[in-house]
C-alpha cells in the first residue's frame, strides 16, 4: 500500500511512500532480534564513536533534511534547521552517556553488592507527525546508546527525514538491523510493534487517546513504556510582571509549529488588573507573527499538517466565538490559519478552553490571585508544561510547586532541552525522556551479589 505524502503548504504530492504489511513489520522485528546480541556486545567506546559518527552524518546533511521536512511538514525553514540540529546534538548528548551508564556498589553484609544497567531488547518508537526529527531521536538515541536495537516508525504524513535518517545510519557504520525506519499506518504497523513479543518497549508520542490504547496492549505482557501525550498548559502572567516582555514572548508560546505543540500554552492567565493591558500589548506581537512560505527564512509561522487538521483547528472558533483578534495567513493552496486569540464573556466556557487544539488559537482569561490562577491551571487532565510571569522569586517558587505541570518555565517558555528530563504530570504521559537518567529508561537494572565469607 502506498501513501500520499503532501506538502501542507501547497497541497500537492511529494512522494509516494510504500507503508510496511504487518509480515514487513514481523521481518523488522526479527532483524533488530538478530541484531541485539552483537550490538549490546559492542564495546561502549566504539558505540559511542558510532553515535557520533551518525550525528556528525546528520551535521553534514542538515541542510537537505531542514528542506525535506519543509516539503513534508511545512515547517519553517530556520524551525527545520534547528530540529534536524537537535537531533544532532542528543545523538552526541547520548554519545557522552554510553560511557557513563554506571551501576553502583552497595554496602552489604557478608559479600559485594552490585547493580548492571541491562539493555532490554527491540524498542519500538513510534513518532508523530509534529516534531519528526527531534521526537525520532528523543527515543532512538538514548534507546541505542544503552545497548537495544530500534525500530523507528515514523507518521504516515511525515515520514521522509526518518528514512533518510535511517540511510544516514547505515553510512555512518551501524550495523544492520540496528536502527531500521519502517513507515507504517498506526492501525497496522504500529499495533503490530505493540502487540509484538519480541519487541521490549514501546516510546510512543502522540494522542491521549491512542496513548491509552497503546498502555492497554501493552498490559498483557508487561511491555515495557513511555507515553509523551497531550497538553492544555497554562502561560500564567501576574500584574508585577514585565508585561512588554510577557506579551511579546506570548505569540511563539502557542503559534510556534502552528499550534502543533503539545508544549503550547494555549491558555493565558492574566491576573485581572492587567487583562485588559495585557491584551494591549498582546495584539501587535500577533499581527507581527509572519504567516507564509516555510522556505522563506523570515517566516515564523506555516501551515497545518492537512486539511483535515485545518478543519479541525476551524471547528474550535465556531461563529459566534469571542474572537478578540487574529493575525494574517495566505490565501490559496496549502493548509492554512490565521494566528487566533480569544476572549472576553463566555471564552472559557468554550470547547477551545478545556480541550488540545493543536492548532494557533489561544485563550486569554483573567484570574483573581494566586490560589485562582491555580485552580485554572490545573483545572485540566494534562500537565506537561507551563510558563509563570513574575518578578516575585517567592511568588515564582510557590507556583512552581503548586501547578502541576512536568516542565515549567519562569519569565520563558522554554519546555524542552535536550540534557534535562522531558515529560507530564496527569493523561500527558508516564515516564520521562531526555535529561541524565534518559539511557536508564533503556534498561533493566539488576542486583548481584557476591558472598565473600566462608560458609
């Protein structure tokens, strides 16, 4: 079966991409089983320098990615660099990790007591159409690094960097069947890569919904899992805040990647006595947002994965809603939307207000306090990221600690870097990745003891 892969900012086909059979996913999957002895045999220096060698691959190569997924997500051109740059650099992160994966001496009586970091076996990962390149190497390189094989399966919309990524692989050395990139439909070849024996974990990012699905499959046998999954996260701005720089830095919160962010702070607290500034100021940073041509360097913002996405962003600003205002977006082929801001009477009665949009539309509403601004933010099944605007390091700190949200965010937004964990509170996901602990998350710890005294 072969699959239409469409560019979103012109809506023609790029490619005809063939999907893997559930017999075409068995075969992976025998071919990483094979493969697994060797692999977690190789001395943990020359590992490392086959990891490098990869990303040093995926260095030399950043410019033909950043345009492939251009064409096949239609992200901004300067977006695309820098995932195909992350890519590189968690390679290299995880790299330094190979070395370092210690276990520990435990004082006991009577002998030694020592623990080994274990690889598990064929981890599947199965990765989402938003972030192909960096989510692909969240799982793939730390899984590698710690000694498993990997099959990697890529979104049906989005899989041509992660083939060539796949290709790359094998020029920079790694052996066959170690790293194999197999697009596949969901219902087939990822389910099958769940429901497979011989595969020992599953990294999934994705839905909420499909992530439930997939911890339900992995029940039976006790499959090992990490879910990266929604999010409804909160930009929570009091009135002691730089409200300029608040405002400012509001717009790439949410409409960075369209939307298409489970990270995005898609609901704006502003304390009351500010709202009304607050929006002010919030009005000329959104009409500042460039929608257009992700080849054009100065483009900040593209457009949906597909027309499908579109109409679903669409349905969350019925007529009717308290639009206060909205950017620009072009008109003609392509999957387009304009960056979206609502508010006023009624806005967090809204669909918009409790559910993922993944889409640039925003909610602005006004709270009254500290402990009000809590029970918004948290009002929510998510809690994977958040933002908290104030000059108050006290302030700062209680609120840190009272939303419940894995990753926050100070007088910033930033939710991800690759050398600290990763990961939700609530229905956003179980487990964690990235970070210093990221190659553990890849292994199974075991206990040895050694009696030392004569019986």
């Amino acid at each position: 079966m072969d699959f239409d892969v469409i560019d979103p900012a012109t809506g023609e086909v790029v490619e005809k991409v063939a999907l893997a059979s559930v017999e075409e996913t068995d075969a992976a999957v025998e071919r990483a089983r094979r493969a697994f002895p060797a692999w977690r045999a190789v001395a943990p220096g020359d590992r490392a320098r086959l990891l490098r060698a990869l990303a040093d691959r995926i260095d030399a190569h950043l410019d033909e990615l950043a345009a492939l997924e251009v064409a096949n997500a239609g992200h901004p051109v300067e977006q695309a660099r820098w995932e195909a740059g992350n890519l590189r650099d968690t390679l290299h992160y995880c790299a330094g990790g190979v070395e370092r994966l210690a276990g520990r001496q435990i004082p006991v009586a009577g002998g030694l007591d020592v623990t080994f970091h274990e690889p598990l076996g064929v981890v599947g990962v199965i990765v989402p159409w938003n972030y192909p390149m960096p989510i692909m190497g969240w799982g793939m390189a730390p899984a590698l690094a710690a000694g498993n094989t990997v099959i990697v399966k890529p979104a049906e919309l989005t899989p041509l960097t992660a083939r060539r990524v796949g290709e790359l692989a094998l020029d920079a050395g790694l052996p066959e069947g170690v790293l194999q990139v197999l697009p596949g439909a969901g219902p087939v070849a990822g389910r099958r890569l769940v429901g497979h024996p011989d595969v020992a974990k599953i990294v999934f990012t994705g839905s909420t919904r499909v992530g439930k699905e997939i911890m339900a499959a992995c029940a039976p046998s006790v499959k090992r899992l990490t879910l990266e999954l929604g999010g409804k996260s909160a930009n929570i701005v009091f009135a002691d805040a730089d409200l300029e720089r608040a405002a400012a830095a509001a717009p790439a919160a949410v409409f960075d990647n369209a939307g298409q962010d489970c990270c995005a702070r898609s609901r704006i607290l502003v304390q009351r006595e500010v709202h009304d500034r607050f929006l002010e100021l919030l009005e000329p940073a959104v009409a500042a947002v460039r929608v257009g041509d992700p080849r054009d360097p100065a483009t900040a913002m593209g457009p949906l994965i597909s027309a499908a996405q579109r109409d679903r962003v669409a349905s969350y600003v019925p007529d009717g809603a308290p639009v206060a205002f909205r950017g620009t977006a072009p008109d003609g082929p392509g999957f387009w939307f304009a960056p979206t801001v609502l508010a006023g009477p009624g806005a967090d009665a809204l669909p918009a207000w409790r559910e993922e949009v993944f889409g640039p539309v925003v909610i602005v509403v006004p709270f009254d306090g500290e402990a009000d601004a809590v029970r918004l933010a948290n009002a929510t099944p998510y809690g994977l990221s958040g933002s908290i605007w104030t000059r108050d390091v006290g302030r700062a700190l209680r609120m840190a600690r009272s939303v419940d949200a894995g990753n926050l965010s100070v007088n910033s937004h930033a939710s991800v870097r690759y050398w600290t964990p990763f990961g939700g509170f609530k229905q956003s996901g179980l487990g964690r990745e990235l970070g210093p602990d990221a190659l553990t998350a890849f292994t199974e710890t075991k206990n040895v003891f050694i009696a030392t005294e004569e019986s």
